[in-house]
C-alpha cells in the first residue's frame, strides 16, 4: 500500500514467469507469477490489463516452490505475450 497523488493505492505488484507446466503439457490459463513482497497472498485477487486495455483476472490459488513464487489460475484468453509482464495483486 502506498501514496500517490495524495490517493491511496491498494496493490501490489507481481511478475509473470511462465506457464503452469508439466513435462508434456502447459496449462494455458494458469500462471505461475513472483512477488516480492509474499506475505499472505494467497486468496487474493489478481488483475493483468493487455495493451488493448482489456483486464483479465485471476486468483492466487497456492504456492509455487521455495522462492516468493504463486501460481494464479486466470480467467480463460490469457495471451502468451504475458509472459515477463507485471500483474497488480489487489490487497
């Protein structure tokens, strides 16, 4: 949570890593994202907006490994360009 413009922002910032994934298959609307800030996530809602302004949201569903990794299952028409993109974690 920060200040910006006086206004409060409620979110938190996260990265798209790649694809849910098994050896032979990929699960297109599952993503596995990186926070740094990792406390308590779980549950909670995930927005990623495309270029044409379009929002796609998601929910962290668990954690994914050791590191400050989530998977988050997405609603379906996630694109592949949103790979290495930022995602806003909504508090």
């Amino acid at each position: 949570m920060f200040f910006l413009n006086s206004i409060m922002v409620n979110f938190m910032e996260g990265k798209i890593i790649n694809y849910r994934r098994g050896k032979r298959t990929q699960t297109t609307n599952q993503m596995i994202i990186v926070s740094d800030d990792a406390k308590d996530i779980i549950g909670k809602d995930v927005v990623y907006t495309t270029e044409a302004n379009r929002e796609i949201k998601g929910k962290v569903s668990a954690k994914h490994g050791n590191k400050n990794a989530f998977r988050v299952i997405f609603e379906k028409g996630m694109p592949g360009q949103a790979i290495g993109k930022n995602v806003n974690i909504k508090n």
